[in-house]
C-alpha cells in the first residue's frame, strides 16, 4: 500500500478514492467531501480507504485498531466510514454493470 502526495492531489496505488486541495487551502476526500480537512487528516482519511478497501484486514484487529484512530482524526465514526466507502463502491460497480450481473446471478443486491 502507498499513498502519493503532490502540491495539489493525495491519491493511492490501492484505491480510486483522493484528496484535494481546495482553493480555500483545505484538503477534501472525494468520499466525504463535505469536510475541510488539514493534510495529515486527508492522509488518515486515504489511509483508512486503504485499509477499508483491503478483504484481508477485516479479521484484523491491528488493522481495525488503525482504521478507527485514522477516522478519529478525521473526525467521523468508523462505522460511518465504512457505510460512506461501501455506498460508493456499489455506486462505482452499478456504473460498470457489475451489480446487475451479480444482482441476476445471487440476487444478493437486491435489497439495496
């Protein structure tokens, strides 16, 4: 996992979610863009996207420790986070068809 930075973008190699920097010299996340965030915030909040993001962490109390102090610092529930991350991820899968495939196949989303 790595996070890059630039004047302008914070972005990661396992994600497609980022930060930017506003003209107000606050940082944004692109998943909770409502939020005027300083940069070590933006990091945390890339940070716990990663960790979020990543199957293998979910029986990991390690990662689940981080996850939580990383949205502490950005001022929002982990639950939260993970409902905010998960939405967008379903809204990305519907964009590129994939839920109405697994929607015919299981029939698992429909309920959402």
């Amino acid at each position: 996992m790595a996070i890059f930075r630039s004047d302008s973008v914070i972005s990661s190699d396992r994600t497609p979610e980022r930060a930017t920097l506003g003209g107000d010299g606050h940082w944004r996340l692109s998943w909770l863009p409502e939020h005027a965030l300083t940069v070590d915030q933006a990091m945390a909040g890339l940070r716990l996207d990663e960790i979020v993001s990543d199957p293998g962490s979910v029986h990991d109390r390690m990662a689940v420790a981080e996850a939580t102090s990383c949205a502490d610092r950005i001022g929002i529930l982990f639950e939260l986070a993970v409902i905010r991350l998960w939405k967008r991820t379903i809204a990305t899968l519907t964009l590129c068809g994939v839920v109405v495939m697994l929607r015919r196949r299981t029939g698992w989303v429909s309920a959402l």
